[in-house]
C-alpha cells in the first residue's frame, strides 16, 4: 500500500542524493533543514492517500488500515524520545466521528505528552483532508502507552520530557490523570457489575450464532522493526473478526463507531499463529458490542496458548438516511456468556458518563454534573484536569502585590479566573493536608461557615455540604454541594494538587433554607520550592453570572482575596507542627 511507496521512494532519494551537487541538496532540502524551533522534537506527522486497497465494500477507508497507520506514527513517536525500540502496551477509548473515502488524505500528528518510568504516554490526532475541496475534518483523538525495551526485552528507563507549549504543558499534566484512570477501569467495572439488572432475552438471537474463529501465520511484512508481530497489525485483524461477528448479528454491514481499550499482554514473533475469537456479548437499542481477543502458539502442534490481546468494539447499523438501525437482541450463552453480557451493560454505561464528563469542552460542561459510582472515576478526573488546565495556561495577568501576595487574573471567552499565591515557611506536604481538609476551612476562610463531609468516596476524593456566611440576593446563606479531588505529585517536579467543583447528590437537594451555589472549577496547587518552604497558589474560574458583580468590585473583590490569603498563611503556620498532619503524612 502506500508505505511501501514510501519506503521505496525514501530509499531511492537518499541513494541517488550523492549524485547532486550541494546547492540541489540544498534546495531540495531547504524545508527539512528548517524545521520550526517551536516543533516538539517527538511530533510525527504521517500523510496518506486512501487508495482502493485500503478500503471496504463501500469504498471507505478500512478501520484496520486506519490503525495499522495511528500505531506506526505513535510507535515512531516514541521511539523518538526513547532512542530505542518500544512497543504498545495498549491503546485507549477511541470514538470515530467520520468515514474516510478513496482519494482523500489521513493526516496523522503523534507526539509524547509525557514519559514515567519505563513507559510514555503519546497523543495521536486523526484528520482527513480532502483534496478537491481543500475541506479538513477531526476523525478522532487517540492516547497510546508505550514501553520502552533495551536488549533481551528489559525495562529502560527514560528520561523526563520538558513540555514547552501551553497545550503541551496541559496534556502532560493531565497525562498523570488519565494514567490513574486506566489503572482503576477494571474497579470502576466490577462496582456496577452489582447495580446492573438482567433484560428478558426470550425473543433474542443466540450469541452462538454470531461466534467467529479465524486463524492468521505471522509473517515478516506483518512484524515490525524489532521483529515483534505489528501491534497495528495485530488490531487490523482484530477488528475484521469483530466485524464478522457484527454483521452476522444484524445480517448487514455494520459501522465501527467505538473501541474500547486495546491492552497488549505480551509480544508475538513472526513463525507465531495468531488465533482470533469475537462474539457479540450484548445489543442495545442501536448499537452492539463485540468481545475479540487475540492468542498466540509457536509450533503447529502446541497446547499452550498465549493470550496477546483483548478489546471490545461497538458497532452500529446506519440506513440509507445514515441514521442507526434499531438491532436484534442478544440472548447470551450461560456462565461466561451471561457475565459479558453484563459486563457490556456495564461498559456502556461507563463510556457514556466518560463522554459526558470527560469529552465536553470546559464551557460546555454543566455547572453541577449529578455523582454516581459508575461516573466517580471520571468526575474525578475532569475535576483534576480542568484544574490542571487552568494551572498551565499561558496568559495570567499580574493585577495586584502586596508585600507578599501576588494576585493574578486571567480572561478567556466568558470566564475570568483568578491566581492568588505566596510563598510560606511549611512543607508542601503539610499544607496538602491542611488545605485538602474542607471541614478545617472556616479557620481561615470567613466566607465559609461550615463543611460536613457527606461522602468519603475513596483515600483521594470527598463529598462536602459547605455553608457559607456569604448571604445571596435572596438574603439567604449560600451552600454548595463540592467533590474535592486530591493528588500527591507523580513524580518529582510536580505540584500537589487539591481540585474543588460542584455535584449533586440525591442525598443532599437544594433546600428552602439556602440559595444553592455552584463552583465550576477551584483548587489549590502547592510546589515545594525548598525542604522547609511552599508556593501556594489558589485558583478560582468565576462562572458567567459572577462577572457582572467583579467588574464592579475589582479594588474591593482583590483587597478581600488578598486578606483572606494572608489568613490562609497564618492558618497554616499555627498548624504545620499539628500532630494530626504529622500523622496524615504517614
């Protein structure tokens, strides 16, 4: 297909550029010299033209293909940066938002967001480009982990990677959250697996009927550099087998919309057969999902099987309109069958809170998203990522010094935020544990009356009902319903990070006797800047309705901001030897 072109392309220039004098080198290489100072030094960009051989029976570009293509670029990405072979540890959620057709270009942008220890996170953008028209448009947003191998297949260490940018700073820090959200997906399943009820399946088709079995030899074009079978590859097959078993289900063509999750368990080699399995585990009303796996044996005659990868994908039906068909229901087979089908149930509804809560824009998020236990984990991170996001923009604004309060603002589309921050003689431990502690709050905090924790949802997050003193235009007290959100640093250099926004819970609706209020996004960041001394910094987002009342007040609004910190220092210093806090610490 068109790497090969490429391949060969790339290799006839380069045998043939001995033969040019230096000035055609030179301006046949003049944009290669050049490249832009502020380009990541991991960013990859791969183009490719859709060619026949790479499409379906509708002449769309294969989903196969497509991330045969994203594993290459993420896989060079990361190399880049390692300086060595990696591998694909695994692939997050992607959503596809478009079909691609014949004779349009896949535009493909990978880069490391950031490196841990033996393992990096890379970014991958998928956009087609058509070139009749000059029309661009988003296909979808990738995150794959990769491990770096040294020789014999060990661990190498990796150096840090230095963010420059501002979008670059924002996706390494909020790397750390989605790296927390991976490692707690299988607990976010088994706690609704108990909530979830089991649907009448009468009138359903056997999952059975949809089970399919393929058989692939890996051979050398199908292994990468290194020799390792192409995780690319391995997911191209993957996802025919799924397709097979969708269309029996629905006795038509069937779309890729979703796939969840691809997690490489352990490498294949070429000479290795890969045995690929998919059943339908369970249908909705429009949509269904596939269950696929991947396994590997050397010989012909082996036992053993060695189980390389699973994933689960979701499929829809479209009619000429392009709106989903409804689907058949799915009777599944007992005990394993049975705990799919539930587990599927489950997924949908994790990936439909993941996309509420985690794919919406900041402005587009609602001020108070209702908590549950199937949604915590994700609530949790859009907490920690939007203040972290605010953290890392660019163009904060000093507005105000005094002595040793520094007051910054920032104003972007319809919100204004605000940076308070200063230095103080406590570690930055200590402080995380007195600030992160809402109950405490009113020690230092005049506008805040009291905070009762109503939920402890595990060792880094709480539910608080916070009453404030501020009274509202209905001259009642205000009172908030707040997740806050707690992080220690993931490795050195990073702050600790408090995270505060507004939920609801059935347990506690708006009462008569207060004016309920609403935070978007606040917090507190702490960076230890010596063994014995902080930066703390607090962040507020205002939301739109606040603004008339600032613009008004700002001496006044800063004047109070500012005394208020200066509390917060006297807070903190009366409390730093607090055996409470030495005992938090341990």
């Amino acid at each position: 297909g068109g790497g090969c072109v490429g391949h060969c392309l790339c290799g006839g220039f380069s045998s043939h550029l001995g033969k040019w004098s230096s000035w055609e080198q030179e301006e046949a290489l003049g944009a290669m010299a050049n490249p832009s100072p502020t380009r990541n030094p991991t960013e990859v960009q791969m183009s490719q033209l859709v060619l026949p051989c790479h499409t379906n029976h509708r002449g769309e570009l294969s989903t196969g293909q497509l991330l045969k293509w994203i594993d290459t670029a993420a896989c060079l990405s990361a190399e880049r940066h390692a300086g060595c072979p990696c591998v694909t540890a695994s692939m997050d959620d992607i959503y596809f938002e478009h079909t691609i057709s014949v004779g349009q270009v896949v535009n493909i942008k990978a880069k490391v967001n950031r490196a841990f220890n033996s393992s990096m996170e890379v970014g991958i953008q998928v956009s087609y480009e058509d070139l009749c028209s000059g029309k661009h448009c988003s296909i979808c947003k990738a995150y794959a982990t990769f491990v770096a191998q040294g020789p014999s297949g060990s661990k190498v260490k990796l150096k840090p990677l230095a963010p420059q940018t501002e979008e670059e700073k924002i996706e390494h820090s909020i790397a750390a959250e989605r790296r927390r959200m991976r490692l707690v997906h299988k607990d976010t399943l088994k706690d609704l697996l108990t909530q979830l009820e089991t649907r009448d399946g009468s009138a359903a088709v056997p999952a059975e009927k949809t089970r399919v079995e393929s058989v692939e030899l890996v051979l050398p074009p199908h292994a990468n550099h290194q020799g390792n079978t192409f995780g690319g590859q391995i997911m191209a097959w993957m996802e025919n087998v799924a397709t097979i078993a969708a269309s029996r289900l629905c006795h038509a063509h069937p779309t890729l919309r979703a796939i969840e999750m691809f997690h490489f368990r352990g490498p294949s080699q070429v000479g290795d057969r890969l045995v690929l399995k998919a059943i339908v585990n369970n249908a909705f009303k429009n949509s269904m999902e596939v269950g696929v796996c991947a396994e590997a044996y050397g010989q012909e005659m082996s036992v053993s099987r060695r189980h390389i990868n699973s994933a689960f994908m979701t499929f829809v039906v479209l009619d000429q309109e392009g709106q989903p068909r409804n689907l058949p229901m799915v009777a599944p087979e007992p005990g394993d069958g049975e705990r799919r089908y539930r587990e599927a149930s489950a997924r949908k509804k994790i990936r439909l809170d993941r996309k509420y809560v985690v794919s919406c824009k900041q402005t587009e998020v609602p001020l108070s998203v209702p908590w549950d236990q199937s949604n915590k984990v994700y609530l949790s991170y859009n907490n920690v990522s939007a203040l972290k996001t605010l953290i890392a923009k660019a163009n904060w604004a000093l507005a105000r010094e005094k002595e040793k309060v520094r007051m910054y603002t920032l104003e972007e589309d319809k919100f204004l935020s605000f940076r308070i921050e200063m230095s103080v003689r406590i570690t930055a431990s200590r402080a995380f544990s007195l600030l992160s502690d809402l109950r405490r709050r009113h020690e230092w905090d005049r506008h805040y009356a009291s905070a009762e924790l109503v939920q402890q949802v595990d060792d880094d997050d709480m539910i608080y009902h916070v009453v404030s003193q501020t009274l509202s235009h209905e001259n009642k007290p205000q009172d908030f319903v707040i997740l806050a959100s707690r992080r220690k640093p993931c490795s050195k250099g990073d702050p600790y990070v408090v995270a505060f926004r507004s939920v609801t819970l059935p347990t506690h609706p708006a009462s008569t006797s207060f004016t309920r209020g609403e935070t978007l996004c606040s917090g507190f960041c702490i960076w230890p800047e010596s063994e014995e001394t902080s930066k703390v910094a607090y962040y507020n987002q205002a939301t739109p309705g606040y603004l008339n009342y600032v613009t008004t007040n700002v001496a006044g609004l800063s004047s109070n901001f500012c005394a208020t910190f200066e509390a917060c220092e006297k807070f903190l210093l009366k409390n730093k030897e607090d055996l409470i806090v030495r005992l938090q610490d341990l």
